[in-house]
C-alpha cells in the first residue's frame, strides 16, 4: 500500500474532527435558539441538555451514511486511487467553506455543503478519467455522477424554505391570538392542552426522526398503522401530565422547550452527524478493503453495501460535538444572527436596507391598509389588543417569550417529522429558521423601525444557502482536479493550506470577538446618581481613547510608521462604531434616566452625539494620514512637524484637563477648557498661515500639504465636539434633581468628605 493513502486516510481522519467542530457550530443554532431566545434555563442548562440529547442522538444513529458511499455518484466506476482523492479533495473543500460561513456569523446547511461537495468531487475525478482515457466521452458523464439524487434535494429545500416560512406565521400569529403577551391567566385555564400538543409533536419528531432505528419494529408498524389514535393517546397522557407538573408549581413552558431542544439535539447527532464524519469513514472502509486485497487499482463497488458504523467512534464523535457546543464562540456568533433577526427588542440593526427590502415592506404596508379598509373596525381593535406589547417594566432582555420558543419548537419538530414520514429529504437548518422568521413576523417583531434591515438579512441568510450549494461544488471540483492531476504533493501542499486557512480564520475570529468586548457597557438600572456616574466614567474612557489615539497618529506621521498608522485607523474605527452603537443603545437608558430625573435626559442625548461627532473627527485624522503613508507620499518637512508638534501639545494638554475633570466628576473648572480652545484656535490659525505662506514661497508637497489641513481642520471639530461633551455634561449633573445624592456617591467612592447641600 502506498504511503500516500495511508497519509490520507490519518488525514480524513483529522479532517473528520474538524469537521464536527466546524459542523456543530453552524448547526448548533437549530436546537440551541429557541431555548436561548427565551431564556427558557441559564445557558449551562440549555447546553448540558442539548448534550444529553446528543449523546443518545450519536448511540441510536442511523445516519444516512449511504449517502457519502453512493448518494451522489457510483463507487463501481471509481478506483480506490480514485476514491479517495475524491474523498479528500470534498473534506477539505467542505471544511474550509462551513469555516467561511461561521465567520461571517451566517448559518447554512451542512447536508448541502456534503451532497455538493460531493457532487463537485466526484465530477472532478469523472472529467479526470474522461480527459486521461481514450475509453470515455463527455456523454458519459452520468455513468458516474448520480445527479437525480442532487436535484430531489434542491427541490424538497426550495419547497421547505417556504412551508416552514408560512407555518411559522399561522402557528404564532394563532397561539398570540388565544394567549397574546399577557398569557399567564389564559395559560392557566388551556396551557396543559396547548403544551400538550407541542409534547405530541415533539415526540412524535423524537420518534420518527431521532429514534426509529432504536424502537422495535413491530412497534412501529404498528404506531404508523393507527397513526391518528397513536397521536390521540400521547396527547391526553401529555396534557395530563403537564397539567400534573402545574399542581407543583412548574412552569411547563420551560419543560416544554426543553424537552425540545433535547429532542431537536437528538435528531441533529442522529441524522446530520454522516456530514461530518460520513466521508471519513467511508475513506476509512475503502482503505481497508484495498488493504485486503493489496490492489490499489480495485474498483470500489463495495460501497454499494449498506454501512456499519463503530460505536465507538459514533461515542467519540458525540463527546467532541459535545466539547464543542460549550466552547466554540464561534456557534454563538452563528445563533446570534438569528436571534437578531427574531428579537422583539429595538437595538442596532446586523444588516443593513436594500431596494428589494424596502420594496417589501412598502408593499406590506400597502397591503395593510388594504385589509384595514375591508375588516370591521371591532374585529380589528380586538386583534390589535391581543398584540400589544408589554409595559416597559415588565419586559426581559429575552429576545423573545415562551409562547413563540414553543410555537418554533413544536412547528419545526411536526414539519421535520412530516417530512421524514414521507420520505422527503430536506435540511433542518432551513426548517428551523424560516419557522423562526416566520413567527418573527407574525409576532410583530418586524416593525416598522427594523422591517427592512431584517428582511434584508433573511435574504441575506437564504441566499447564502444557495452559494453553499454553487461554492461547496466549485470548490471541491477545483480542489480535487488539483489532487488527481497534482498527486501526493498536492495532497500535502492542500492540507497544509486547508489547516493554515482553518486556523488562521479561527484566530482572527477570537482577536476579532476579544475587541467586541470592549463595546460599551450595557445600561445597568440603578438610582439616579449610579445612572449619572456610570455615563461620566463611559465618557471618560472614550475620551482617554481619543487623546491616544490622535497624539499616537500625529507622531507616527513625522515618523512616516505606516504600522502604527494601520493600528491607529482600525482603533479609531472601533471606537467610532462605539460610540454609534451607543445611539441605538440609547433608548433604554434614556427612559430610565427619565423615570428617574425629568430634567437631565435631554443633555445625555447631546453627549452621545457630541461623542459621536468627535470620534468620527478622529477617523477623518487617521484614515488619510494612513493612505497618505501607505501611498509614499512625500512626508512633512521640518516646519511643518514643528508646527504640528505645537498644535498637539495644546490638545493633549486640553485633553489631560478634561481626563481630570471627568475623573473627579467635578465641572466647575470648564471655563479653563474654553480657554485652552481658544487659544488652540488661535494656534492653529497661526500655522495654517504658515503652512499658506510657505506654499507661497513654493516650499510645498500638494499631498502634504492637503493632510495638514486636513489634520487642523479636524483637530478643531473634534476639540470643539469635545468641549460640547463636557457643557453637556455639566448641565447632565448640575441639573439633575439628585445633584446631592450624585455628589455623595461620587465622594463616597472616592473616600471624601465634603459639604454637598448646597
């Protein structure tokens, strides 16, 4: 046997761990939203029993192995040689484009990603051998690839995007109208029988989906021949038993959405987990039966017969999906899109507006009236009544309640279930979103402040669904035409490139979520004075950003440091996006400080945009000095640093002053500020004649020059926003009914005694 195989063969294996890592995370978000969405347990709950479920999902599989042997093409055609360049080629091109998409946050399906990547591989080794043999034509390219079995799968996806869609829509909009927001006292008297349906379909998909293999199969011949009495009984022993779990005080909404998840969890291992490892093993297989024979030529037609996975490897397999649920950030990156397209809360927006979206919704607004005019106007007003949403002061920071969790829970487990009775093939990654957005939209979390940024992003989702069906083929054709005509040295250099690409995207990643950290605090309620010292110390801390950043640019340009350039415009930019994401965080806060003291909120709204404006003065300093180096333009001449050096010691020097105030939370030194400024802008104007009249004596570069100005033009904007920041600020403390209070606060943390009842 050629040490080359041997070399792939331990590689699909690697590649097969991989896998599950990359795999779990992207579908991770199927089971773990609905329970995370409504905080139906902590998170450690959540995950331990999605593990559960897992475990016994990976014990009891099933799978669809076959379909990694022999779905897509037909081993009989295929040498061992063949067979395995194949394999590998479709593993590394599988991996590295579900890595692609955790990425970018974006969920897809990983029963798409196998069946075309496959396909992909597989044509790629059929063009190979009709290209090297005299014995084949192009026209014989379906004795090799098995295409009718790709084309039933785009069909059955195309048709679930859009049934999953609709009755996510009907089920929530139908269980708002029963319970509506308020749902406790109707939940008391029909909760038992509503849950009691959800149980019924929930293990009904537990069953069919996740558990047929295991079940006897007199048991279930006979559960399929009295199908409708079958469902009968485990509904009344459902809601009897729920009804039984309420005498104790348990909230079995919660029992219900977990119990789902668990079984969500369970049909994820036992069906998807042949995307991950099905490839491997069937490379494994092929490996040692060419071992037996010792010829490395054989046809494989043996992968024609069913397979007979290892429990063990099934266990371990299991185990390394479970280590990656609770570690990978990655997976709660992918369930955070989601959950921000479904949330029922106001914030900042992932995606942004397009023509087509916008189109929508104007259209459904059109379409609104329309109905408006046709419906009674009592009918309409009892409708709207069961829609409205909960005073501020009883809502969570869930993304959304209990009743849609269950609603998408139960719809996505009954269509799941259908469609597998039927034998349909389809992804649950596509069910269990589209439910989701489909009862987003009927739940009014669409509103008309986020309609069109959210319809966006489920386009967004929906075509990237799409992309990994073209991507996942193109790449895997490419990749394994480079191994069948590279040979053993491609299949190195592929592997080295797939690991570096995989590891390096995993790094960046981790660097990219460590500085996600740093967005600014979340509003913590408290008293008035704790509301107040918590906004003071925000401003602060951007404000001591902003003095670095801009004293560390200006330096590194009379140094010509590219570098430290780059980093400069990257912290800038971050702190820009900062101090906008604080305009959508604004709302909450802003009726808290309200609630608590009338007279303030209007000056915490100027700081926010005051902080605003001066962070983006500050990006117009970085960016073009960074292009200006990057691009070896000519850099300042002696005069010209001299003069900025100046000009700098004055804004740190301001900026040092209002660090202090900040710090001791006292503005009554803020006419020194106006002082500094002014005399800063007289500096400035001072140089800037300088600067004109050096250009005179022609003693000038026009790319320079232009980036002076530029700099004390935006010096000055971002001095004088930051000068606005601390008269808003002032006024912020000083007119706040709970001056004195704030004042004792601030003293109290600082170990001061002072007289404050003035």
């Amino acid at each position: 046997m050629s040490p080359i195989f041997t070399f792939i063969v331990i590689t699909l294996g690697l590649l097969a761990v991989l896998g599950i890592v990359v795999g779990v995370t992207n579908d991770a978000v199927n089971f773990l939203n609905s329970a995370l969405g409504s905080k139906a347990a902590p998170k450690n709950i959540i995950l331990a029993i999605a593990s559960a479920g897992i475990m016994v999902g990976v014990m009891t599989s099933s799978g669809m192995m076959e379909v990694a042997r022999s779905g897509v093409f037909y081993p009989a055609q295929f040498t061992f040689a063949e067979i395995m360049m194949l394999f590998l080629g479709m593993m590394l091109g599988n991996i590295i484009l579900l890595d692609i998409f955790n990425s970018l946050g974006l969920p897809t399906s990983t029963t798409v990603s196998l069946v075309f990547g496959l396909l992909g591989s597989a044509m790629a080794v059929a063009i190979y051998k009709i290209a090297t043999s005299d014995a084949y034509s192009i026209t014989d390219m379906s004795h090799f690839i098995n295409s009718g079995k790709a084309m039933v799968i785009i069909s059955a996806i195309l048709m679930s995007v859009v049934i999953a869609f609709v009755v996510g829509l009907f089920v929530m909009w139908i269980s708002r109208v029963i319970f509506s927001f308020r749902y406790n006292k109707m939940f008391n008297r029909i909760g038992a029988l509503w849950c009691g349906i959800s149980f019924t379909g929930i293990i009904y998909f537990a069953v069919f989906k996740g558990l047929k293999g295991f079940l006897p199969a007199e048991f279930m011949e006979f559960v399929n021949a009295h199908l409708g009495l079958a469902l009968l009984c485990v509904w009344v022993a459902s809601s009897a038993f729920l009804q039984f779990l309420k005498l104790f005080k348990v909230n079995i909404l919660k029992t219900t959405i977990l119990m789902g998840t668990f079984s969500l969890a369970l049909a994820f291992a036992g069906n998807d987990l042949v995307n991950f490892i099905g490839v491997p093993l069937a490379g494994y297989d092929s490996y040692k039966l060419a071992l037996a024979s010792g010829n490395e030529q054989m046809t494989m037609e043996a992968l024609m017969n069913p397979a007979k996975a290892n429990f063990w490897i099934m266990c371990a397999a299991g185990l390394i999906m479970i280590v990656t649920l609770f570690l990978s950030r990655k997976a709660m990156n992918v369930s955070q899109t989601e959950l921000s397209l479904s949330s029922q809360n106001e914030g900042q927006e992932k995606f942004d507006s397009t023509f087509i979206s916008r189109g929508l919704v104007r259209g459904a607004i059109q379409t609104s009236h329309f109905f408006g005019r046709i419906i009674p106007k009592k009918l309409q007003a009892k409708i709207e009544k069961r829609f409205e949403p909960l005073p501020r002061e009883e809502q969570t920071n869930a993304a959304y309640d209990l009743i849609r969790a269950t609603v998408n829970l139960t719809c996505a487990s009954i269509l799941i279930a259908v469609a597998t009775s039927f034998k349909l093939p389809l992804s649950t990654t596509y069910v269990v979103f589209m439910v989701a957005m489909g009862s987003s939209l009927a739940d009014r979390a669409w509103g008309r402040e986020s309609a069109v940024y959210r319809i966006t992003g489920v386009m967004t989702v929906i075509s990237g669904w799409f992309i990994t069906a073209i991507a996942g083929f193109v790449i895997s054709l490419i990749i394994t035409l480079i191994l069948v005509w590279g040979g053993w040295i491609a299949a190195v250099v592929l592997v080295v490139l797939c690991a570096y690409l995989v590891i390096k995207g995993n790094f960046t990643n981790k660097k990219k979520e460590g500085k996600e950290t740093k967005n600014p605090e979340k509003f913590v309620a408290g008293d008035s004075a704790d509301v107040m010292i918590n906004r003071i110390e925000e401003v602060c801390k951007t404000m001591d950003q902003v003095t670095r950043i801009y004293s560390r640019t200006i330096l590194a340009v009379f140094k010509e440091n590219r570098k430290v350039l780059r980093d400069m415009v990257k912290e800038s930019e971050e702190l820009f996006l900062e101090a906008r994401e604080r305009k959508y965080q604004i709302l909450p806060s802003l009726r808290d400080i309200q609630e608590r003291d009338i007279n303030t909120s209007q000056f915490y709204v100027q700081v926010i945009d005051y902080m605003s404006e001066a962070t983006k003065a500050l990006i117009h300093i970085t960016r073009p000095a960074f292009d200006h180096i990057d691009n070896n333009h000519q850099g300042f001449n002696k005069e010209q640093i001299v003069d900025l050096k100046e000009v700098n010691d004055e804004v740190e020097a301001i900026f040092v002053t209002i660090s202090q105030m900040l710090r001791r939370k006292h503005f009554s030194d803020i006419a020194i500020i106006i002082e500094m400024r002014d005399h800063l802008f007289d500096t400035i104007d001072l140089v800037m004649r300088n600067q004109l009249r050096r250009m005179k004596e022609g003693e000038f570069s026009t790319s320079a020059s232009m980036l002076y100005f530029n700099i004390l033009n935006e010096t000055k904007t971002m001095v004088l926003q930051s000068r606005n920041i601390m008269r808003s600020l002032e006024h912020f403390v000083h007119e706040s009914d709970n001056y004195v209070a704030f004042r004792q606060a601030v003293n109290a943390k600082a170990g001061l005694l002072e007289d404050v009842s003035e």
